[in-house]
C-alpha cells in the first residue's frame, strides 16, 4: 500500500526508524502515532506493522508495545530453505551454490582467525571437535565459535543462516551417509593449523572440508533427479 507521502507503508516506517535513530529494542510511536505521522488507516499501521514483524524488523511484545526489533538473518531461513528446493534440477544445484558462497566466506576468513585466535579459544574448539562425535549442533557452534573473534555480527549471522539451511534439506540428498569419523578428521585438521598459527594451512584445511560437503551434493546430482521438495 502507497501512502500520500509516497512509499510503501512498511518502508515510511522503515525511513522513521532511521530518522529518529531507534536503536534495536528501542520502542517504536504508538499505533495512533503512526497513523497520525503517516497518513494511514489503523487497519493499514497494522497491516504494515505485521509485516514488518515477520521480517524482524520491528518486535511486538503482547502487553507492553511495539519495539525496534533485531533484523536477524534467521527469519531468511524458510524462505531461502524454499528457494533452495525449488531449484533447477531439484534443488542439488542451488544446495551446491549456497555451499559454495559459505565457503568463500570461510576461506576469506579462516586465515584472518589463524593470525588472532587464542590458546583458550583453541581448546575450545578441540572440545567441540570431541564432542561432534554425539551432538549434531557441536558442527555448527565450532563455525560460530571460529568466526567470533572477527568481530564481524553479520558473518556470525550468515554462517548460521547457510549451515541452518543446509541441514533442513540435506536429508532430500539421499540416504544418510554414516560421515561423523570424516567430519571429525576435517574439523580436527583445521584445528591443528590454528594451533600452528598458519593461514595457507588454515585455509587449505578448510577447502579440504567443504570439498567433501561437494562431494556428496555431486553425488546426489549425479544420481536420477529426486526434488528437494519433499517432506525432509
């Protein structure tokens, strides 16, 4: 919906956050408010504001008011999820390209994290290395946990929206593939070249990594079409 003023509703009161400097968390003008500031109905604030609140953008808490939200990179996730099964040739190739771009991210980095990382964050690691023997989500929070020292949110961010990704459609590739003492040894491999404090080796560890993550997507692509739109 345009408003007098031009614009969709949603991104006049995108502008007003901006204008007045609402940080995240911070509360948003009342619904009368709004109304008032941009010429709309109360059905269309809330429309918008809706809408808005399924982006993250804004946070309404039942009871206490509308509130500047954290934009957070999860709420992409069923909609990137969907465009990943939708694609050509079942979904493999886009699985494949998502892949792709979260490894360049990871690369580009790695090298950075060999030069910085501490010793304790080094064990850290170790530790979750032994514990993806039993826990699933140990994979994903070593990634985060790499990255942190970067101090760079929106990679944190990306890295899990990629990995979150990934794991709903990846039991569509096919029948699972026994990979926890691989998984192992790839992980095992990075952390010893953080621990030698080399990038090349660094980053080389952790093509070698996402390597084999391809190596089971072309797999799947090679073998008769099976679309990643089915129920995982």
């Amino acid at each position: 919906m345009r408003t007098r003023n031009g614009g969709s509703l949603q991104e006049r009161i995108v502008a007003l956050i901006h204008e007045r400097r609402l940080a995240p968390g911070a509360p948003m003008p009342t619904e009368p408010q709004l109304m008032d500031l941009l010429g709309a109905s109360r059905n269309s604030v809330r429309e918008a504001v809706r809408a808005l609140q399924a982006l993250g953008i804004v946070e309404i808490r039942h009871g206490y008011g509308t509130f500047v939200g954290q934009a957070s990179l999860d709420v992409l996730t069923p909609s990137l999820a969907f465009r990943v099964r939708s694609g050509p040739g079942g979904g493999i190739r886009a699985l494949h390209d998502l892949v792709e771009v979260r490894e360049l991210i990871e690369t580009g980095l790695i090298g950075q994290v060999a030069q910085i990382v501490s010793g304790p964050r080094i064990a850290a690691l170790d530790a979750l290395v032994t514990a993806m023997d039993r826990d699933l989500e140990a994979d994903r929070a070593f990634h985060s946990l790499l990255y942190e020292s970067c101090g760079n949110e929106l990679v944190l961010q990306l890295i899990g929206l990629f990995w979150d990704v990934y794991h709903q459609v990846e039991p569509a590739l096919g029948p699972p593939e026994e990979r926890t003492a691989e998984i192992v040894v790839n992980h095992r491999r990075i952390v010893a070249a953080l621990r030698a404090r080399d990038p090349e080796a660094a980053r080389e560890a952790m093509r070698l990594h996402f390597r084999d993550v391809k190596a089971r997507i072309a797999r799947a692509e090679a073998r008769p079409v099976e679309a990643l739109t089915e129920p995982v």
